[in-house]
C-alpha cells in the first residue's frame, strides 16, 4: 500500500494545520482549555509525526529508485537547506536577537538551545537522521542490518537526549518515527507488488484505528505512541477520501507549501505584537502566515513558469 505523491503532500497539508493549531493553542488560546498542555502536545507532536515519518518513507523509496548518489545532497541543499538558511539569515537581520556566533549554528543545526527560534529542533532532528541514513546506505550492508542500526541509533539517541540539551525531550518524543518510515518504505519495496485494498476493508481500517486514537487521547496515552496511531488513521484517511472519488485539494495546496509554512509559522509568533484578545491575535496570525505563504507561492510558481520558459530543469 504505497503512499503516492498526492496522498503524501495531502498528508504534509494536515501535518502542518495540526502544527499551526498546537502554536496558536500554547501561545493564544491557552486560557480556553482545562488541559490545553496535553492537548497541545497531542497535536503538535501528531503532526511533527507524520512529517518524520513521510521523511524516512521518502528517503527510503528515493534510495530504492536509484540508490545514493551525488544528488542525494544535492537535492537536499537545494530544497532544505537553501530556504532554511535565507529565512533563518532574514529573521537574524529584523530581530537581531542573537549573536553571529549562535547564527551559525542555527545553520549549521547544532543550536540546541533553540535560542532563534524554538520550532527549530526539528530540523536538527531531520538533519541528523539524513546523515545517517546516508552513513548506513552508502555501503554495501544488508538491508535488514541498516533498519536495525537505525533503531539501535534511536535507543542510543533516547538515553544519551541530555546531549542535545533543550532539543533533548522533542528528539525523545519522536525518536522513532523517522526509522518507522523507512522499515514502511521497506516492507513495500520488498513485496514487489502494488496491495489493493477493498473500500469496505478501508472504510473499517480507518474507523478502527480512528477509535483507537480517540481512546488513546482520551487514557492520555503518551505522544509518542499517539503520534504514530495518528499517522496511520491520516493515512488511510487519505486513501478513504480518494478511494471514495473525493479530494483533498485544500489539504494538498497547503501541503505543497507546508515546509515554508513550518520555517516562518514559529517566528511570525515571536515577532507579532501581542493584544489583550486572544482571538484577535489568533485570527491576525494566522492572516499573516496565508498572506506571507501566498506571496511566497506566488513568487515561486513565477520563478518555475520563468526557468522553464528558458530551458532550465527546475528538479
């Protein structure tokens, strides 16, 4: 049961709502819910969830295509590393809250401290799970020997978080999600076979593991195990939606822009002025992040239509 490229940017759409929806509730709306904590987590985990996961399922079937090669890093600085440093540089030259020292190493994503920007850690994360899993599958090795490191690298990573200071916790809570996705990947690689699924087969999958996540929230299950019950009702979800002739179109849009949406959302937070009402901050931020991301989309598809008009591959 393959994840296609639809379903995965659908996936990356709600992802990101559900990350959006955690900040705006741990920085306006607190006050409107009795346990917003564990509420916040569940979501903002959730999301952060799927994106691990759809990342080692993606580098995985990427690996499986045509193996490790040059553009391996390639494709990475291009599309990760490149946005994340101009936003990141821009943010350092309007707020100049930091010193050039801990600039650096917000660019280099070794600054565990989160002193620019708290939502940051994640990419810390992603980077250090690319590398290796870059270390693991350029060589010749077994491929049942490459998932087991890389579990074994996630224990190691949990009982050593203190090394990673204030990222510590958040590695923790999503310690194997990244792996989760790759031994997915794997599995599917491995069957050679596309695996159709009856729609009433679906239907109950997605209501089952629907009820258990609800009753998980319900016995404050711990995130890490919600996270991952999460990211297999999205899943099927998805697959419900399109398999019964529907859309998730919106969902979609926003997913093809949600690793933009993910660099500004949490230092628009910081810089917006703060009101007495609650929801007039919440109803101004999220203004602003569809303003800046339509901008941003705009510019982009502008540039694509641009270098394709002049012969220029924009892969």
């Amino acid at each position: 049961m393959e994840i296609s490229k639809y379903e995965t940017n659908s996936l990356k759409g709600v992802a990101i709502f559900l990350v959006v929806a955690a900040h705006i509730m741990g920085n306006y709306l607190g006050d409107y819910f009795g346990n917003y904590e564990y509420f916040l987590n569940v979501l903002g985990t959730g999301g952060v969830c799927v994106f691990f996961v759809l990342s080692g399922y993606g580098v995985y079937m990427s690996f499986y295509e045509k193996g490790i090669t040059n553009t391996y890093w390639n494709n990475k600085f291009k599309k990760i590393f490149i946005p994340y440093w101009g936003v990141t540089i821009i943010y350092f030259i309007i707020t100049r809250k930091v010193s050039f020292t801990i600039l650096l190493k917000n660019l280099l994503f070794v600054d565990y401290e989160r002193n620019i920007d708290g939502t940051m850690w994640y990419m810390s994360f992603l980077i250090l799970w690319y590398l290796i899993f870059y270390l693991l599958y350029k060589f010749e090795i077994p491929d049942l020997f490459r998932i087991c490191f890389l579990f074994i690298i996630s224990g190691a990573i949990y009982e050593n978080s203190y090394f990673f200071r204030g990222c510590g916790w958040q590695f923790q809570q999503n310690i194997i999600s990244f792996p989760l996705g790759v031994l997915a990947a794997s599995c599917i690689c491995r069957l050679k076979r596309k695996i159709e699924i009856k729609k009433i087969v679906l239907y109950l999958m997605t209501l089952l593991i629907g009820i258990l996540y609800v009753y998980g929230i319900i016995r404050n299950t711990v995130f890490q195990k919600l996270g991952i019950i999460l990211v297999m009702f999205l899943i099927l979800l998805i697959k419900t939606i399109i398999k019964s002739d529907l859309k998730c179109k919106a969902f979609y849009i926003v997913g093809t822009y949600s690793y933009f949406v993910y660099l500004i959302e949490g230092k628009i937070l910081e810089i917006l002025p703060r009101l007495q009402n609650a929801i007039l901050n919440s109803v101004i931020y999220v203004l602003i992040l569809v303003l800046i991301t339509y901008a941003y989309a705009s510019i982009s598809n502008s540039n694509t239509k641009l270098r394709e008009r002049i012969g220029i591959s924009t892969k």
